[in-house]
C-alpha cells in the first residue's frame, strides 16, 4: 500500500487549505463526553467538571526530526505521544488535542495522509480526540504544532513542586534507548550517505529504534498509581534526560536529592549497544532523553504499595535542599548531578 502511495503523488495546491482540511478530518468519530463540538466550527467546544490541563509543543524538520530515516507516520504518532505524555506527568488523563501543520510543496497530498494516519493511530489507541487545527504553507520543510487537553480532579492534579524530604524517587520503564536509538539511526544514515546501496543493518537495534520512532507515553502509569492507591507528590516525564528533570523537579519542591547509579533500570540492548558504541550507559540514561517515562516522587509510607512491581523501579531520595543533587556512584562515590539534556534553544 505504501508502494501506491509514492507512485501516486497529488498536488496539495489541487485541494486547497480548506479542501485538505476536510479531507483530513472528515472521518473523525468523538470518544469523549467533555468534547461537545469538535472539527467544523470557528471553536472546539469543551466542558469538564473537572480541572482541565492544557500542553502544546512544536516540532520542526530539521531541528526535531529527520525525514531522511522517520517514516511520516511514525511521525505524527510520536508528535502526539510528545504531547500527551505531559498530561500523564499531571497525573491527568489526556482527553483532546489540536494539530497545526506548515507544510512545504514537496509534500504531496499522500504524505500527509501519512503523518495523519499517524496521529489518528495516537487517538485511537489513547482515546483522545481530535477538535482542531490548521493547516498552511510553509518555505521550508515541515512544522507539527499539537496542543493536548486533559482533565483530572483538583485533589488528584501532581506539580513538579510537590516533593518532600525523606521522599522515594521512582521511574516508569527503563532508560537510555531513545537516545541510542537516534544513534543507531544516524549511524545508518551516514553509512547510506557513503554508499546509497547499503542496506540498514538494525536486526539487533529494534527496541532501541523502536523506542526513537514510536515511543509510548505512560497513561497506563498514571492507571496503574491510580489503581495501587498511589498518588505521586511530584512528577514530570523524561523528555530531556533524567538529570534536567529530578533537577526541575528538585528546583519547584526546594529540595536535593541523591539517586544510586546501580538502580537505574536499563534494558540489556542499551548496555550492549553502550559498549559497541563505547559510551557510557549512565552518561546516556542521565542525559539522552525522549523516553517519555514517568519520573515520580512518593511518600515512604508508599513503598510497600509499588515494591517488587516490573514497571517501577525506586532509584533513589529527596534530600534536604542544603544537600546537592547527586548521584552515588557504583563506586560510593557522589557527583554533583548536572542538566546536560538536549537544549532547543542551543547553537550546536
């Protein structure tokens, strides 16, 4: 099916902005009871007894994603996941999204189709709706603007500022293969560069790669705390490395905090790839970002709720904010943890 696609290549210019947008959206089936108008109107309307959370990011070819390797689909499914996965670090539950799109005329009609079968695949899977956008030209290559929605009670709702000493610091999933995964990509792209005929070579890299192209946010996370009567007193999703986000979290409660080196979870094919690659697996699981887990911190008395749990692994504490943000080595020795996630905004 995808082959038809590239031989079929139609003109966005043929349907016009408004043609394209009705014929993105003209499928779109409502899930939500707080959605009350979606798509065709001037607005969305929404209502919701409860608080209501709103995120947006914006991806931009070249600077967040490389279409030389990101397949359009991929694509709009992990734009979506990028959103929502904010709303789950609220401990709120995603319930609609916008999506604004400036595309290029290298785009034909089937391209786009792609990138929204991509973000319908999200909504489905998720349950989320969609309820707007817009759609314009664009001189240079692609830009995904999304804005997420979600509601959650006022006494369930979890800041970054929430945390207490003495607090467990716990993790979602494992770490590190985002990062390794782009890598494994960038690799494969150079080696192509030099010889078009060269076949990708990612039979032993498929979760890391999985893990770039089409990570999960992590509402089962928020589903399963719900569940264990487990409400986290601070949390944020790893987007940018471990380090930037305990520090941001550990910067609004006013604390420190130290975690263990040997605790922190990492799949076997990040530690296999580290060593092909000759890095570090700590350096990469503390600065490489784009995992999309869920960083939480929660009251000791917690701890038998979540204990021996496959998806949760406690990593370390909340210190008093006279003590740096550390990492104890598996050495015992303690380094002062730095932000050395990836910076939007730098001149590299």
């Amino acid at each position: 099916m995808l082959e038809n696609k590239e031989q079929s290549r139609t003109s966005l210019s043929e349907l016009g902005e408004f043609g394209l947008i009705e014929h993105l959206t003209g499928q779109i089936k409502i899930k939500n009871k707080s959605t009350v108008k979606g798509v065709g109107d001037d607005c969305a309307v929404l209502q919701s007894k409860d608080q209501v959370v709103v995120t947006t990011d914006l991806l931009v070819e070249g600077v967040h994603f490389d279409l030389s390797y990101v397949p359009l689909k991929h694509l709009g499914y992990k734009a979506v996941m990028v959103n929502i996965s904010d709303v789950y670090a609220m401990n709120a539950m995603a319930k609609q999204i916008t999506v604004s799109i400036a595309v290029s005329n290298r785009f034909p009609l089937e391209a786009i189709e792609e990138l929204y079968a991509g973000i319908y695949l999200a909504c489905e899977k998720y349950g989320v709706d969609l309820v707007g956008g817009d759609t314009t030209s664009s001189t240079k290559g692609l830009l995904i603007s999304i804005t997420a929605i979600g509601e959650a009670k006022k006494e369930d709702l979890v800041y970054r500022s929430g945390a207490n000493v003495n607090d467990l610091i716990v993790v979602s999933g494992d770490l590190g293969a985002a990062y390794l995964g782009l890598q494994v990509l960038e690799r494969e792209k150079q080696v192509f560069q030099v010889n078009p005929n060269a076949q990708p070579e990612l039979e032993n890299y498929t979760y890391l790669v999985e893990r770039q192209l089409k990570p999960e946010a992590r509402k089962d996370i928020v589903e399963l705390l719900k569940s264990l009567e487990v409400k986290p007193t601070a949390m944020i999703d790893i987007s940018d490395g471990l380090s930037s986000e305990i520090l941001h979290i550990c910067k609004q409660s006013k604390t420190g905090c130290v975690i263990y080196e040997d605790k922190i979870p990492l799949d076997p094919q990040v530690i296999s790839t580290c060593e092909e690659f000759n890095l570090d697996s700590t350096t990469i699981a503390l600065s490489g970002g784009e995992d999309y887990e869920l960083l939480f911190t929660i009251s000791q008395k917690d701890f038998d709720k979540i204990k021996g749990n496959p998806n949760l692994t406690v990593i370390g504490y909340i210190a008093d904010e006279s003590q740096d943000c550390a990492l104890t080595t598996r050495a015992n020795e303690k380094i002062k943890l730095i932000a050395r996630g990836w910076n939007a905004l730098s001149e590299e």
